[in-house]
C-alpha cells in the first residue's frame, strides 16, 4: 500500500507535475495533494484511510453528495448493455429533450465530453453563424482550456500564474478581447472599437473560476441588451452554474436569456460530460443540419447519458433540493462570518446558494483586480488548518466552494467549528 505521499512522489515521474488537472496538485496552498480512493454522500476517503467533509464535489457534479444510489444504480443498469456504440441511442434523444424542458433558452443542444469541448463548440457556431471572428471574454473567467479562452483566463491558469498560455498562436490571442468582470462601460467600448467585428460574448452569468463572483444589479441586463444591439452572440458558459443555482440554471435565477449555452459537470453526475445548446436557428448551424463542423467518437455515450439523465431526472422532480442547498449556504456563511467578525479579520465572502468563496481581502471582490488583492500565503495556511481539521476545501484562493444537499445540519456545525478554529490557529 503506497500513501499519498509515496504516490504523489511515483507520479511526479510519470505525469506532468504528478496530476491530470492542475489545480489538484496543491501548489498554491502547499503541501502534497492527498490521493482520494473513495467517496460516499458528504465524505472522502484518501489512500492514508482518513475521512473528510466534502466542500469541493468533484468541482461541482456531485451536488447530491457522493456514489448518489439512483445514479449508481443508472450505470450500474447501462453497464450491461456495452458501454459505447458509436450510433443514435434513446437515451440521447431523453437527454436532448430533458435539458430543453429544463433550460429555459435551449431549444437544442448537442452533446460533448467536457466543459472545454462545449464552449469550444459554442464559439465556433457563433463565429459560424455571424461570419464574424473576434470574441469578447471576462478577466479571471475561465471556459476551459481552448486555446481562445487562455487569454486572462481564471481557475487554474489564475492560480498557476499563467492566465495567457504559452503555445497560444498570437493571431488567437488578437481574436480575443477582454473586459474586467462587471463593466458594461468596457464592453461597450470594444463593441464600439470593434464594430461588426465580434461574433460572440462569453461569459459566467455567476463567475466560480477566479473565486466566487457575482453579477452587480443591472450587469446581465446590460451585456444582453448591448449584444443585442450589436448582433452579437450571447454565450452563458453555466459549466458550473448550469442545474446548481436553479435547475434551470443562473439563466432562470437572474431571467436572463441567452442565445447560447455551454453545460458541463452536474450534467454528466459524474461521468466526463458536456453540452452545448441555444436557439433552433444558430444550432442548425452544427453539422450535420448545417456548415459548422463538430463530432465526437464518445458524445452522448450511453454509460455517462445514464448517469446524467438520473442526476437531472432527480434535481428536475425534486424543487426541494434548490431550496436546501439555499439554506446549507445561508448557515454556513452566517457561521463562518460570525467567526470573521468575533476576530476582526479582513475579509470577504461572496455567496450565492451552494456556491461561496472567503476571499482573504477587505475589498470587495467584484473583478479579476478585487480577486488578485487577496492575501494567498495566508489562504494557505487557513486551507491546511481546515484540512488537519477534516474539512476539503478547494486548494486554491480562486475557486469557489461546491456544497451538495448530503452536508446534514450537524455537518454544517461541525464545519463552522473547523472553521472558527483554523482561523484563530492561523491568525495566532
Ligand atoms: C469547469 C469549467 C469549464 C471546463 O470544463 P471541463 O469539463 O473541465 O473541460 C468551462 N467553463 C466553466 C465555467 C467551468 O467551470
């Protein structure tokens, strides 16, 4: 038996930093990454045989808490029937109609393998759709790992410090312009700048990849009515937001109706899933109902449409779960500001539902700049005082917290406890 140590140490040689996803590697907050070997409703278990309570969700999918039975039992059911065939199945066809019922923009959608591949997609069908080139994305969001969205880019990028990737061609790099976060003045001005230029405008209607951010009253009215103004397509990448706010996603919270959207995590319980989707007349662009070429040799794969069509299935005839995840999140930040204040600590917590981030900084956190001023040395220390305490946070200061309905009341008051402990220890 080989510890997480020992096993980080043997991947180190033969990985690329000893990880398949950068963030996983801990290198922003310290220490060696812990080798998860299993996980059942609110905890995980690592190779060295401790327990942990989940903040984290596998970055979001797992929002009914870990080895969900009627999502087990799906796969366990799809398993018997081969696993792909490269050929239409049913399953794909209650999967398309399923999300279209419960998005309230979709009318079709087609089915990818991850988060990067939709907003890959999304951004071709628009460049497709309005014979245009240029595409305006957010500092500090993050759509994947296309080479078009490496640009100011958030999540990982953000916390490796590489936010505007090596090996991204510079003509890619012109095609893509930037604004920060929550300023309408600045996209208009490249609207202007750019006029009959910009085919697409992407961003996250609630920003999880650069910490949790949200939207400032009036802001997604705005980019919608400026895109409308200028014909430009309006993407939501909801990757993460999409079935976690709302089962309709940040586009039913807010009402806002975008021309596009990318989906991914939740989607797919588990399973490596994505989706893209919108208007009838832009999706009859994607091939093979029109020009813009797209495919996949696993897409609609009838293991992960199994997982999938029974987390959604579930979330879709259970409202109640949208309403407890509310409620988990309210306690939670009640109890951890609580702590904040008692110790006077400057700080800032940006909260909506299940998803939440303390920012270690006294400005508001409303942009990529506000995200930056946050003192991460101390995030650090507060992330492995948390984790000595048996709580799994997200191993960097740019990301958000994931909360799945598994977390019981008692959980929560363990973790407010954790929490009012670390920081006393790390504030010494
Ligand atoms: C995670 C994420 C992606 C990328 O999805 P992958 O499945 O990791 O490729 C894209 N957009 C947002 C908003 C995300 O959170």
């Amino acid at each position: 038996m080989m510890t997480s140590e020992q096993l980080f140490e043997k991947a180190k040689t033969l990985i690329p930093g000893g990880v398949n996803s950068p963030v996983r590697a801990f290198r922003s907050v310290g220490g060696n990454p812990l080798f998860i070997k299993s996980a059942k409703g609110p905890y995980l278990y690592d190779e060295d045989g401790r327990e942990y309570i989940e903040l984290i969700n596998s970055w979001g999918p797992m929002i009914l808490g870990h080895a969900f039975e009627p999502v087990e039992k799906a796969v366990a059911d799809a398993i018997q029937h081969s696993f792909s065939f490269g050929a239409p199945t049913r399953k794909e066809v209650e999967m398309a109609e399923l999300i279209v019922s419960m998005v309230p923009s979709v009318e079709m959608v087609r089915m990818v393998n991850s988060g990067t591949e939709a907003t890959m997609a999304a951004i071709r069908v628009a460049r497709g759709f309005t014979g245009r080139d240029k595409i305006i994305k957010f500092e500090g969001c993050y759509h994947g790992h296309g080479d078009s969205f490496l640009i100011a880019a958030g999540s990982g990028a953000m916390t490796m410090g590489i936010p505007d990737s090596p090996g991204v061609t510079k003509a890619t790099a012109a095609d893509t312009l930037t604004a920060p976060y929550n300023d309408l003045a600045a996209v208009e001005e490249l609207l202007l700048n750019n006029h009959n230029q910009v085919a697409a405008l992407i961003l996250e209607p609630v920003v999880g990849n650069m910490g949790c951010v949200l939207p400032e009253p009036g802001f997604l009215e705005g980019i919608r009515a400026l895109c409308d103004q200028h014909s430009v397509v309006l993407i939501f990448d909801e990757v993460m937001t999409g079935f976690r706010l709302a089962k309709g996603g940040a586009q039913e919270r807010f009402g806002i109706t975008p021309d596009l959207t990318t989906m991914g995590k939740i989607i797919g319980g588990g399973m490596p899933v994505g989706a893209y989707g919108g208007r009838a007349d832009i999706m009859k662009m994607v091939a093979p109902a029109g020009p813009v070429y797209q495919a996949g040799t696993l897409s609609g794969n009838p293991i992960a449409m199994s997982a999938g069509l029974a987390m959604l299935h579930h979330l879709n005839d259970h409202p109640n779960v949208y309403t407890r995840l509310d409620a988990i999140g309210d306690k939670l930040t009640t109890g951890f500001r609580q702590t904040l204040d008692k110790l006077g600590l400057a700080y800032t917590i940006n909260h909506i539902s299940s998803m939440f981030t303390l920012f270690m900084t006294d400005r508001p956190v409303i942009d990529f700049a506000g995200a930056k001023s946050c003192d991460t040395a101390l995030f650090g220390h507060y992330f492995h005082a948390m984790l000595d305490r048996g709580i799994y946070l997200a191993p960097s200061q740019f990301e958000s917290l994931f909360l799945s309905v598994a977390l019981t009341d008692e959980l929560v008051d363990r973790i407010i406890q954790a929490n009012d402990e670390s920081l006393r220890e790390v504030v010494g």
